[in-house]
C-alpha cells in the first residue's frame, strides 16, 4: 500500500550523468534525452500533493574526468525529490554497455539502501534496459508494481546495425546486445505497465518481444519544460553559444536551418550537410547550425563519434560551406534554449533528419520556441507533428525530400507563421509536464490497485540461531562440497573452530529429501540454511523450518503442467526420473545436439504466456523454475528477511545453477573442477576462481577472503582497475 502521506516512488536511470543542474547533454550517447526526461519527470512528480518522495536512484561515480557533483551520494533536486547515487562496479564513469557485470551487486547496494534509510517504494519505474533488468529484481523483492520504459530497445538496435553492415559478433562485442535483449525479455515480463512515448514503440518496436503485451503499454508523451522553453522577447539577451554560432557565419542575419544531435551515425548529420552543401538554393537562403554536443579534442573522441564528426568536417570542406555552416565545439545546457529562440527570431527551421527517432523532445523544445521543424519520418516525430501540426515530415534517406521541405519552410512565409503558431500552442496542449504526470500518475494507482505483485518479505520476528550469527558459508553439494572426503572434513573443521560466528549453509538443485540423504551419508552438519531444488525451497535452523513467505512469493503464475506440455513436443528434451522433480522444479536432461538452444527453449515458452527462468548446468541438465525463484534471489529473500549483510555471506559452487549465487555482493568462491558455463563469471567483481577443487577450493576462497577475520575483497580492487 502507498505511504498515508502520499506515493513513495522510485525512477531508476543507471547509465549517464546526471545532476541537478546543468546536465551535461551530448557529452557521450549516454548523455542525451533520457537524462532530461527522468531529472524532469522527478521534479513534476515531486510538485503533485499525492506524492510523498521521488527517488531518482543512478550510480555514483568518482573519476578524476568527471564532475565531483556525480560522487555525492544524495543530492535534493526539488521539494520532495532526491538523486540517490548507488556506489556499484568500478568507481570510474562506464558506458551502459559496460554495467552488464555489475547489476546484481546494484540490485543488492540498493536492496541495502532501502532497508538503511527505510524509503521502500511503493512503485518502481525503471528506464532503459540496465534499469529495467535490476529494478524488475529489486521489484520482485520487496513485492511492489514495477513500471518499464525502454526508450530505445535492443531487438531494434540489432537489426539497424545488421542493415548497416556490423556483423554478429562485433554487434555483440560492442554493444552486449544479447545480454540486453534479454533483460529487456525480462522487464516486460515482470512489469505492471509500460510506458512509451509514441503509438509508432507499440506497433513497431515492443511488438518484436516475445514478452510484448499491448494491454500493459500506455503511450503517454513526455512533457516539455515550458519555463525555460518560449518564444523570443523584445530584450532577450544574446547567449555565448548564439555569439560562438554567428563568429562561424559570413551572414549570421540570414535565417539558420538548426540541427541538434551528438555525431552520432543514426543521427544522419552526414546527409544534411551533403544535402545543404548540393543545394545553392538553401545555401542563398539559409546558414547551417551543428549543435553536436561539447568535445574538448576530437582525437580523444570515441571513435564512431570521432569518424561522423570527421565525415561532416570533409564534407565541409568538400562543398566549400565555410561562413554559411557552423559547428562550435562548446555548449552549457542553459544556452539551448536560447539557440531555439534565434532560430524562430531568424524564421529559421528546427531539422531532425535522424535514420529513427525513438520519440524527439528537441521538437517539443523547437515547437514551444516558436520554431516550425523539418523532421524524419520514421519514429516519434510522427505523433509529435500530428499533434503540433508544426512541421513536415520526411523521408531521411531522400536528399531531395530534405531540401524540397527546408525551402518551401523558408520561403512560404504564410505556412512558416501558422506551423510556428500551431508549435506553441499546441505543445502546451498536448505536452505539457502537468498533463503527463496527471496521466501518468493515474495509470500508476491503478497499477497499485490492481497488480498481481506478491506479497513483501516477511521479516523474521522469531530468536533463531541465524541472526546471531556474524557471517554465514553457503555451498553447493555435488562437487563443491564433495568429491574430496579429506577436503570436505578439512572444511567442517576449519569452521566448526568458529562456530559461535560463522554459519553453514547448503544451496543445490537437490531435492530436500534427497539433501537429507547425502548429509546422513557423508555425516555433513546441520546447516544454518538449506535452500533446495534450484533455489525454490528455504528451510531454516535445526529443525529445517520452511520459508513460507518463500513458496508463497515464487507461486506467482506458475504453471507446471501447462510447461509439461509445452515442452513434451520439443525434441532433444527428456523429463529425469520422479524423485528429481519437484512441487516447484521441472527437470529434463538435454541433448542439445537435437534440442533447441536455452534462448529457444525460453522463446517457446514466453511464446505461450508462461513466465519460467530455464537454467542449464553441466551441459545437459535443464531445470525449469518459477520466474521469482533461483538461488541467488532466495539467498537475497533470506538475508533481507533477516537482515543480513550480504558482505558477510561467502557462497561457493561448480556449474550452471549456481551462477546466480554466485554474482552480486555476496562473496563468490568457484571451486578448481568448474564447469565451463561459469567462465562468464571470471571478470565479475567479487568472484574468485580457486585453483583447488572441491571442498578445498572452498577454503581457498575462505582463506582468500580472510573471511573468518577481518574480511577483504582483493578482487574487487582488482577490477576496479581494469577495463570492463
């Protein structure tokens, strides 16, 4: 339920820099409208008398390159709304495509920071796909509504850069797109709602997800900053950037065609120089202003950046434009505002010849300015002209289509006044902030009324030997803890020495009777902990008392017979014998010389509405799972339950099944005899790869970690000084 004061609501926004003040827009294609439009939407939701916080969380950062304003941990930003700055991954700025590694120690620091400073949310609202991965997690957690908006989706990026001739694999390397798409798979699972800014992200972009559900998506546009965005008065001062802009230009009286983008491929500056620079027409008529972010030296840009921005200056050159094009290498967000009301003092046009457009709030920012705009037809601007009727829209690929709308906006003075006109009134209309967080604002209770989210973690309340203890020991059986009797006996002695402060706990695909069996066999101690079959069944002390709270979390749409009978027509697929399944595990083996690949199996089932996690071990055995449950989110259930620092619990495993455990900020151990599927873990903070096997690369990772003493993480320190 919502806080009696009002909502108590949560943006989550991982990549970029954000602040208060003075964003730094263009700096890198992580520094672009998504920074503006969650800081924006913080500040409107802030202002409404139902709203008790905003917590706009993103990731602290401290680098020497970058302000100290992005190291402060919280930063007040309005009445009632904060940034949070969650420290995870290495200190430095990291690109989003670099955080993949680090999102489950983000899901742990931030589960941390709402139980320090009790701000649980009453709804989380996660922005891009990194954000959408880890606040659907935190989401499932502490059982509130989680709302999604993508912004820019990975199915669409992979298919752009495939058209534009990248190949698979270097697709993957820059940009982790596999791993993208499928948190985005995840996010529209797990969400409530999705908000999009356009009808053209529905039919065109989210409907390529096997997780696409158009009764959960609302088309809600973004607002526009109308106090700062308006058009030109008698006495408006002339900015530094106006000033810098007309010291390019032989005749800066002359209208100016104004474009606004980071050099980026798909922003098709390129094409508009090309097309400026075949037309003496738009040159008679018009100067060509580049606003393309701010750079310091452009042999330190990255180098796609680096290669349009080269492009443009050849081309420059090539058609001779110097005195009618500029391109100033600096700008202060402050100043942007000023720039569009020079273009409508100029009767100039706004342009945006983009390949695609995901929604264009540079328009919304033109159209308040009085400046009619010239934009692309594929994406949001589609809606924006609908609504504003302040523009025309056009085909980026067609020079001539440029060029033909550029000169009839310039020189039909009659439609340059009505599109300038039908700008301003029509963006307070239909894109005011008021309107979206009204809108927004109302899906949002509806959500709360209505979401099927399960019930929060009960937190412990009874005198169990768990919370007394300082740090706790999980493990693996098969492999982990045994397959070397010397080992495993080394290993109970070692912490039965300490016992008073260190607890033993037992984390296995195994069933609960079957774990019985096996500890009576090898004579294992009662664990503190015992979560069984993949981490769908928690036990607690002597008496193994069942988590409750757990099965009633992860019995959220599960539906085991209708997975058998998917999946019996799927061939390579064998169910294993009885007495390893479960009431909330499915197990087959796998030949996967038939069977299709893990990411099929998955698209089959999502294909038929059912929400599972498929995880494979060993090569050949495939367990199939509620989509709440897993070792590593019941380990986070367990030590949120009892308030246990997840700093002082020391996992340790072998295959596939373990992964999970194994990333975040818990302290990972994986033994010498791994299996090959846990090599992905190797550049992951806070994991260590022993050279023993068994129970002694157990000890090892004891040892390595000083974790019976003052605990150390020196592999934590170690990738904080490397590249991602």
């Amino acid at each position: 339920m919502a806080n009696k004061k009002g909502l108590r609501i949560a943006l989550i926004s991982l990549h970029g820099l954000i602040r208060g003040t003075e964003l730094e827009l263009g700096r890198d294609e992580d520094t672009g409208g998504q920074t503006r439009y969650v800081l924006e939407l913080a500040r409107a939701l802030s202002e409404r008398e139902d709203v008790d916080r905003v917590d706009l969380i993103t990731r602290q950062i401290i680098d020497e390159k970058v302000s100290d304003d992005y190291a402060k941990l919280e930063e007040q930003i309005a009445d009632k709304a904060y940034i949070v700055r969650i420290p995870f991954g290495p200190k430095r700025y990291l690109s989003k495509s670099k955080l993949w590694p680090y999102m489950e120690v983000f899901v742990d620091q931030c589960l941390s920071h709402f139980q320090r400073t009790r701000t649980v949310p009453d709804v989380i609202h996660g922005h891009y796909a990194d954000a959408g991965y880890g606040g659907g997690q935190l989401a499932r957690l502490i059982g509130v509504p989680f709302i999604f908006t993508g912004h820019s989706l990975g199915r669409v990026k992979k298919a752009r850069l495939e058209e534009a001739g990248l190949k698979p694999d270097k697709i993957e390397a820059n940009y982790a797109i596999s791993r993208r798409i499928e948190a985005e798979e995840f996010a529209l699972e797990t969400c409530s709602l999705i908000c999009t800014s356009t009808h053209q992200e529905v039919k065109e972009q989210y409907e390529q997800y096997e997780n696409y559900i158009p009764e959960r998506m609302e088309v809600i546009p973004p607002g526009v900053d109308l106090s700062s965005f308006r058009p030109p008065e008698a006495g408006d001062e002339m900015s530094q950037l106006t000033k810098d802009v007309n010291a390019f230009l032989h005749d800066p009286e002359k209208p100016m065609i104004v474009a606004m983008a980071r050099p980026d491929e798909r922003k098709n500056l390129a094409m508009l120089v090309k097309t400026y620079g075949e037309s003496p027409q738009l040159q008679r008529e018009a100067n060509l202003v580049l606003i393309m972010g701010t750079r310091d030296d452009m042999r330190q840009m990255p180098a796609g950046q680096r290669a349009v921005l080269t492009q443009i200056l050849t081309l420059i050159d090539v058609y001779n434009l110097y005195g009618r094009v500029a391109y100033p290498k600096y700008h202060q967000a402050d100043d942007v505002a000023t720039l569009y009301r020079e273009i409508t003092k100029s009767r100039g046009i706004f342009v945006n010849a983009a390949m695609t457009e995901p929604f264009g709030l540079t328009l919304l920012e033109a159209a308040a300015s009085g400046a009619p705009i010239v934009a692309t037809n594929d994406g949001g601007p589609t809606d924006i002209v609908a609504n504003c009727k302040n523009g025309v829209l056009v085909d980026p690929f067609d020079s001539k289509a440029i060029e033909k709308a550029l000169v009839h906006a310039l020189l039909e003075p009659e439609q340059w006044d009505q599109w300038s006109r039908d700008g301003i009134e029509n963006v307070n209309k239909h894109y005011s902030w008021k309107r979206h967080v009204e809108r927004y604002l109302r899906d949002v209770h509806e959500v709360l009324r209505e979401s099927d989210v399960p019930p929060p973690i009960a937190r412990g309340r009874t005198t169990r030997r768990l919370p007394q203890i300082d740090r706790l020991i999980i493990a693996d059986i098969d492999n982990t803890l045994t397959g070397h009797d010397d080992a495993m006996l080394d290993f109970f002695r070692l912490i039965s020495e300490t016992e008073e402060h260190v607890g033993f706990g037992i984390a296995t695909g195994r069933r609960y009777e079957d774990v019985m069996q096996l500890m009576a066999e090898y004579d294992i101690p009662n664990p503190e902990v015992l979560i069984t079959s993949v981490g769908t069944e928690i036990y607690y002390g002597k008496n193994y008392t069942l988590d409750t709270s757990w099965r009633k979390h992860i019995d959220f749409r599960w539906e085991p017979e209708k997975i058998r009978d998917v999946l019996e027509e799927v061939e390579g697929l064998y169910l294993q014998d009885d007495n390893e399944q479960s009431q909330f595990k499915i197990s087959y083996k796998v030949d996967f010389a038939v069977a299709p690949r893990p990411a099929a199996i998955r698209r089959i089932l999502r294909e038929h509405g059912i929400r599972t996690k498929c995880i494979v071990s060993l090569g050949m055995y495939l367990d199939i799972i509620p989509c709440r449950a897993g070792s590593g989110i019941s380990i986070r259930h367990m030590a949120y339950k009892w308030g246990f620092p997840l700093e002082h619990i020391l996992v340790a495993g072998d295959s596939g099944n373990d992964e999970e455990m194994l990333a975040g900020s818990t302290l990972g151990v994986v033994v010498g005899n791994y299996s090959q599927e846990l090599e992905k873990l190797r550049k992951y903070p806070r994991v260590y790869f022993a050279e023993q096997n068994h129970a002694a690369g157990i000890i090892e990772g004891i040892n390595y970690y000083n974790f019976l003493d003052q605990i150390t993480i020196p592999n934590e320190k170690l990738t904080a000084n490397e590249d991602a």
